[in-house]
C-alpha cells in the first residue's frame, strides 16, 4: 500500500506504477449508482478483468471510510457495490468526504483527479458529462469539462451522454484546450449510438498512435489538459436510433412536466431511458463501457513500452 499524499493505491497498484507498467484507472460510480444489484458486481469484476486481459493492472477508484483509494481489494469492490449508503463523489466532494470520513463511488471528476493523482495516465469510462440542454437559460455544466481542463490524463469514452447538448459540450472542450480524438472514427459517438452527428477534427487509428499523441502532450508542456479519445460503441450494440430519439425526446418532455432540475435531471433522464426502451439503452451503455476499458487497456500498453 503506497500514499500519494492523502491518496493511497493498493499494493498491486502501486508496484506497478514504480517499474511503469500499465495501469487503467476505472472509476466506481456505475457499480454503486448505474447498474442494478446484483448485476453491478458482475459488471465491476468483468471491466477488471477486462483490463488485465489488455496485460495492464487495473485501478477502481472510490473513497472508503474518508479514504481515498486507487486500487480496490475485492471486499472493497463488493462494499461499493452492496452499501446503500455508499455517496457519489465529484471532485469538489472528495474533500468533504474525507473529512467525515464517509465512503463514496467516485464520478469521472473524482476519478480523474485521484488517478492522476496517483500517478495513472490512462482512465477507460462511458461517457463523459457535458453542457446541459437550455445551458442559455440555465447554466448547467459539468465539473467533468473543467476538471479535465487542468489534469493529465487520457480518458477513453464513448463522447459524452447523448442526454446532453453534444456541439456545446465539444465547443466548450475546444475552449478549455481539452484534445479529441477520433478512435477510428471522424465522427463523434453518441454514447448509445456510434454517431452524435458531430465531426472531429483528429482521427487515431490504432493504441499506439495515441501514445504517441500522449508523449506529444509531454513534449510541449504547456498547462496540465486531458486528452480525450473518443470510442464509438460498436455498431451492431448501438441503440436504436429511431428508438433513442423518441424516449429522449419524451424524457425531455418528462422533465419539463414533472419540474426535475439541477443534479437530479441527468439520472432522471437516464432512468427513463433505460425504462422506455426496456433496458436496450443500458445493454447499450455496458457495450460502450467494455469497448472503452479493453482500448484503455491497449493504450496503457502502448504507452508504458513507448516510455
């Protein structure tokens, strides 16, 4: 067990990072508050073995008893899955929580933060937050957007949720100085579908080119920006979109009627997703997830031999 200031990895963990092997940090919010139990502890345990199978370690990141931890034992893992107590921890909680000395599943923030934090480059995830629809009249945005402003890491997603204003979310990203890049792909994913309908202006081909961009990051300087890659889902696990633009369409509507706001709008409208199209938007949601940990794994390969 090592300790990065208050930051602890596991042991695994933290050998690894001492001889630059690969690490995937993996972040813990789907198993405590996106799937459902049983099914969330199935789901951790596969993405790590999924990341093992790439030959890199992998990392979940959550806060235990004030604790934050990179690397989860697997009681650790199971408690986060199991706990209904267990909070959902942005960067700006993870302060709080240590000082009550609670346990939570840490966002793509909280994750990204503690995992550079550590040490970790590579972080494999869903999608990212984003610039909520009706930003002009309510300026809902992300922590996920500035955040990743000002931390280096690599962050494999599938864009960002589809329930979001996707041309805001990648212009305010093009303003903050956040790279995109295309995983095999011009286009940039929606989540559940492989297309958001919004082009990107690089294109990577294969792990070992974005290690090479990686390094390119290092090479200039600069302030501390993350580099996101973005991985469509893959075509034939797609949601349909005939079938996602109608329930989103009606879940907007939902939110409207009901008078749903703030942080409760974005797992209301996931929720609703996932009831309306009889659970195909989380099988969607789980394909997009292992296709971005396996790739996190390649990459975190990649860059461990380059370096």
């Amino acid at each position: 067990m090592d300790r990065h200031g208050e930051v602890v990895t596991s042991a695994e963990v933290g050998d690894a990072l001492r001889r630059r092997e690969p690490v995937v940090a993996l972040e813990s919010t789907i198993i405590a508050h996106g799937l459902p139990r049983p099914r969330n502890l199935l789901v951790a345990r596969e993405l790590e073995a999924v990341v093992r199978k790439a030959g890199a370690v992998p990392a979940t990141v959550a806060v235990i008893d004030g604790v934050p931890r990179v690397g989860l034992t697997e009681g650790e893992v199971e408690r986060v899955a199991t706990d209904p107590d267990m909070r959902k921890l942005g960067f700006r909680d993870l302060a709080p929580a240590m000082a009550a000395g609670v346990s939570g599943a840490t966002t793509v923030s909280g994750t990204a933060f503690l995992a550079a934090r550590a040490g970790i480059r590579v972080f494999g995830t869903g999608g990212l937050g984003g610039v909520h629809r009706g930003w002009t009249d309510v300026q809902d945005e992300s922590a996920d957007l500035a955040l990743l402003a000002r931390t280096r890491i690599t962050v494999v997603c599938a864009g960002v949720k589809s329930i979001l204003d996707v041309p805001a979310t990648l212009q305010r990203l093009e303003t903050l100085g956040v790279g995109v890049l295309g995983f095999g792909t011009d286009r940039f994913p929606g989540f559940y579908l492989t297309d958001s309908g919004e082009p990107v202006d690089w294109t990577v081909r294969d792990a070992r080119e974005v290690a090479a961009v990686m390094r390119g990051q290092d090479t200039l300087g600069g302030h501390d920006s993350a580099l996101i890659v973005a991985n469509p889902v893959p075509p034939e696990h797609e949601l349909d979109r005939a079938l996602h633009d109608r329930v989103l369409a009606e879940a907007l509507a939902a939110v409207e009627r009901e008078g749903v706001t703030g942080q409760a709008i974005t797992p209301y409208l996931l929720a609703y997703l996932t009831e309306h199209t009889q659970g195909a938007s989380l099988e969607a949601n789980l394909a997009a997830v292992r296709g971005n940990v396996a790739l996190a794994g390649d990459i975190a390969v990649a860059w461990s031999q380059q370096r």
